[in-house]
DNA sequence: TTGAGCCATGCAACCGGTTGCATGTCAAAC
DNA sequence: GTTTGACATGCAACCGGTTGCATGGCTCAA
C-alpha cells in the first residue's frame, strides 16, 4: 500500500468531529438524514481537514464511478477536439470524468484501450469506431456504448449525415455548370465515407454528372495531396473531398502544379472543421461535431439511467457552406 | 450496489478452482509464488468464467491505479491536440489510461478539474496551467505533478522555449529593413506569453526596432482580428503573434482591410502548429508540442519510481520556419 | 528416525468509502 | 406518566481485491 502524506481519509474527519464515518459519508452523500448542525459542523471540519472523499473507495462501495471513455481514431484531426471539448463539458456538468483513448485508426489498439477502460468507467463513447460490429456488440452487453458516426443497429448512436450536405453540393456544382466531378476517398474502415460517397453518386446521377472516385489513401492530407495527378487525368473541374484536411492537400497539390483556386479548379471539403483561417475560404459542408459529442454524452446519461431505447439513432443534419474555393 | 450481470469475482474464481481467493490474487500479480500448475489451474479456470480482475478494487488496496491526468486549457486549439496525443501514446506504452479534463483557461475551473482527478490517478500532468503557484505546490505533495510550459521551482516542468526563435524571427524581420514591429499578446496568465513578450522585446531592443505590445485579449483568433487596427494605427510593418491561430486573426483583418500579405504587411505566428496547411503558408515559430507531450509523461514515469531530481527543467528549443507571409 | 528449513497456500486484516438495520432520544398522544 | 413513533446517529458488513504472517507438508541432512 502505497501511502501519500496529506490524504485525509473520513476516519479521520469522523474522529475530529466526534462522530461515526457513516455520518461524515452520509453528511456528504445524503445529508437530508442528518441534522442540518451536524451536517454543518462535519462539513466544517472536513474543510479544515482538506477532506475530499475518495472517489475509488466510493466507486467500490456503490458500483458507480461517474467515468466515462471517449475514443477518437485521431485527437489530432481536427475535427475531433471540438468534438471532445463539448463531450467533456457535457460530463463536467455532471460531475463525470473523461478517459480519453486514441485508437490511432487501429481496430486492435482501440480494442485494447476498451478493455483497459471497461472495468473503470460506467459507459464507454466510441466515435467513428473501426472495431468489428460483432465486438462493439459484445461490449455493450457489458456497459453502455454509444457511437457516434457508427451506425450498428442496437446501439445508440449519433450519425452526423453528411449526405444532404452533398447532395446539395453536388447540385451546386451542377447549377454551375461542372459536368465532370471528382470525389476524393477517406479512410476505407470509416462509416461516414460510405455515406459521403454514396451520396456523391447518387447525387450525381441524378445531376447527370460524371462522376471520378478517387479511392482511400493514407492520411487524410497526404491522401489529398497524392489524389490531385489523378483527378486532374481524370479531366474532373472540381474535387469533393472527404474531409476539410484532405481538400487542403487538394489545395496545396493544385497550387504545388500552379493551378489557381477557384479560376483553375473547384475544391469542396467537409466538416467546416477550419473554418474561414485559410485563404482562400474553404467551401464546405457544415458538421457541428460539437453537437455530436454532447449529445453522445446527453444518450449516455440515458442509457445509464436506462431510460430511452437501446436503439437510438439520431441524425444531425449538414448543410453546403459556400466559401471561395468554388466556382 | 450496482451489479452489472457477467462480473465474475476473485472469490468465484477461488471456489471454482478449489483455492484462496489470496491464490486467484496471486496467481495473476505473484505468479512466482505459487506451483506452475496451480497458477495454470486458477488461469484456466479464470479463463473459462471470463474473469477480469477489477481495477477499482485493486486500486483500492494497492493505492495504484496506473491512471494520468492531463488538463489543458482548450483541446480545441491546435496546439494542444498533437501534445494530448503524444502523452497519450506514451501512456499507453506501460499500460496506463489517461483522463484529460479541459479548463476552458478558466483557474477555477481547473482546480475543480484537478480536485476531481486528484484521487483517481497516480500524477497529473498540467499544460499551460492558469493555477497560482502556491496551488500547483499543494496539489505536488498529494501527487506527483508535472507542467508543461508553466515554470515553478520545485516541480518538473517541460518548457517550450520560443525565446530563441522570437529573437531569431526578430533579428530576421531587422535584416529585411523592417523598423516598426508588433508583437500580439496571449492569455495574460500565460507562462508562454510573457516569455515570448519578454523575448520579443529584447531582440527589438539589441536590434533597434521599434515594438508595439499588443495587449491581451479574448480568445486568440478574435484577439488577432481586433488587434489589427491597433497595429496598424501604430505604424508597424510586420506583426509578431503569440500563435498560430492569432496570426491567422491577424490574416484574416489585413484581408478585410483589403491589405495583401506579404507585400502590405508581414505576420509571423508561433507554434507551427496548422503547417502549410493554409494559403500563403505562414512564417513561425516550430514548437514541437508532441515532444513537450512524450517527455512530461516520461518526467511522470520518474516521479512516480521517486528517480531523478524534483527540479527538473527541461527546455525545448525552437527555431524560426520561413514561409510565405513575411518579407 | 528425527529435526531444520523451505516453500506453497491459507487466513484475516486492510484499503476508504456506503448502507441496511439496530439503538437511543425526544415529543406527541393517550 | 407511560406508550408510540419518528427521527438522528451508530454499528457492522460489504464492495473486490492485496499482503503480512501463520501453517502445514515435504525434503534433506544428521
């Protein structure tokens, strides 16, 4: 046992204020059973004491340890710290604790941070997981799950739908007279890149667009940066990307060549995740990812509670944010 | 007490294989000191039940939880997301999980978050931290506590020390004939902002420029796109910026003003932290926030086997990366 | 054959809270 | 003046592990 000076413990609160630790427990936990002055005098001592309970001892005793996991594939994309911003306020306010796990796009590396949060948390959020649906199934038998961008039936989930955004983009693309458009891949494993680029092509069809697909590479600005030979072959006027980052290593590729943006080519991206800092803007589709994490926090408060169905699934709707990088 | 169905015990393990529950214990952390056979039996039998020893209980009695802090003042500045991942990784490495609480830079908010934390892990790790000196040594006697740039003797800290670069940047904007400079202050609690100030203002000095000190503002894109009429009105050439994300303030009121960089005005930011992600690509100060992240955790590693000295100070070089926004 | 010593395992206390039940006190009701 | 009951507080078990010490069986040497 590993001993830390200065850690007052509610025996020692208890025997300063003449009373049993069960009191001190309940004049911190349940103090409607105790007489007001008592209340008073025990939280007066434990002041001067510098008591503060241990929330594992207490989370042995009840079962509750007000922890919560969130793991992200990359807390260095951006559009995830907004994500994680509004998640840990949402938990904050309710005196939760956030592990935060980055699975590093690794189905096995986010397998292995699940089980080492599992026995320490009371409900786990998985955004954007790669973890087999069979595995994300397993685990919610054990705690509540909740995801966000995944979509597997019987678990709650927060799907931001990007594809009204791209629809409408697509459809703003062909108002403006582009016949043929380029759609750039995001990671393979990823739910909201089946989603984006269905869209794309349905989209596309009914637009009487061509349509040049240009398949998942490697990270997202690299992935970007490589498409631009490729759509530009393909003789594409404009490139939808799969998220803000990879439509700015479209950018960067498209300047590296000396084309101009939007006079030489059009570039979309997604998720609104860097807002107006570049220049030129960036046309994009909006996310709110902020939405996503807090209500992804406000379901598992739910689940935990068991109220609502375990079959939640709620849809944030997107939408095109014209910019200047298209014409 | 909240059962959650499937949590086998210790004891079950124990009568199932016909042993103490001391044995199961052992078995799983002692090895050595049972029989081969008997440790395979308990494992076997473990397996079988689906045991997993409970990291709360152990926490309990053993006073380790192999759980880290990290707190910093906003996940959502760029500069902080890179950090959060290396200690993250780091973390990882042996085993640990890591809670990231955010403060919003909000002192009270923070000791909140610290006191939340505080009796859940072994260390916390506080980047940028806004606490009084005399809080962060309080809190360093209940854990181990180490800081990211924020200086305090007496606790490991990891500075990343943008002196060097600023004088560099200072000395460079001197030789491009530049005599007028602006430097566009951070959060006024900021360790970092009064070292980059500081450093800023004695370049100019040994240089002899002129320097306007921009006041502290909100958040830093706002505080960026107010500052620029102030810098203007003061007849500077070229603006020095706490970070990134305030020079990208500063870009985006020079192009509301219709002043063209870098031919009408020259920005410098600080922290390298959005890359040539954007256009022109901006003229910095590198940082290298993930080193800063790696070596706190391995600092906390230290001060968790009681190695190596309370004082340590570790300073972070950066340097001067030219890109396209200065002239 | 017996005693010393080693080693595998068991026993029980402990970590720091929580909680069902027992107890004691005091006031209102009879 | 006694009974009843409500209410404040104490007692002790419990959560699920860990660990110092006790115990008992076995080996080996005298």
């Amino acid at each position: 046992m590993v001993k830390r000076k200065g850690t007052v413990t509610i025996s020692q609160v208890a025997q300063a204020a003449g009373v049993n630790r069960s009191s001190v427990s309940r004049a911190f936990t349940k103090p409607y059973m105790l007489t007001p002055e008592t209340v008073a005098r025990i939280k007066a001592v434990a002041d001067t004491l510098g008591y503060v309970p241990n929330r594992t001892a207490r989370a042995l005793s009840t079962g509750r340890n007000s922890n919560l996991a969130l793991i992200v594939p990359d807390v260095a994309n951006p559009f995830f710290p907004p994500m994680i911003r509004a998640a840990q306020d949402a938990a904050d306010a309710q005196d939760y604790c956030v592990f935060l796990g980055n699975s590093n796009e690794d189905p096995s590396k986010e397998d292995r941070l699940v089980g080492r949060f599992i026995g320490q948390v009371e409900g786990l959020i998985l955004a954007s997981s790669r973890l087999p649906e069979k595995r994300i199934l397993d685990y919610a038998e054990q705690r509540p799950i909740v995801l966000i961008n995944r979509d597997v039936a019987g678990v709650p989930r927060v799907l931001i739908d990007s594809s009204n955004g791209m629809t409408e983009a697509v459809r703003f693309l062909a108002e403006r007279g582009h016949k043929k458009i380029a759609y750039v891949s995001g990671p393979s494993g990823s739910w909201s890149n089946k989603s984006r680029r269905s869209a794309v092509r349905k989209a596309a069809q009914q637009a009487g667009l061509e349509l040049y697909v240009c398949p998942a590479q490697v990270s997202s600005f690299e992935a970007g940066l490589s498409a631009v030979d490729r759509i530009l072959d393909a003789g594409t006027t404009v490139a939808i990307a799969f998220d803000d980052v990879t439509a700015h290593g479209i950018l960067a590729g498209l300047e590296q060549r000396g084309i101009t943006v939007p006079d030489g080519f059009s570039v979309v991206g997604c998720d609104d995740v860097l807002g107006d800092l570049t220049h030129p803007p960036l046309t994009t589709i909006s996310s709110r990812s902020s939405e996503a994490g807090d209500l992804a926090v406000s379901l598992m408060y739910d689940a935990l509670r068991s109220v609502g169905l375990k079959d939640a699934r709620y849809l944030l709707q997107t939408e095109l944010v014209v910019r200047q990088t298209t014409k």
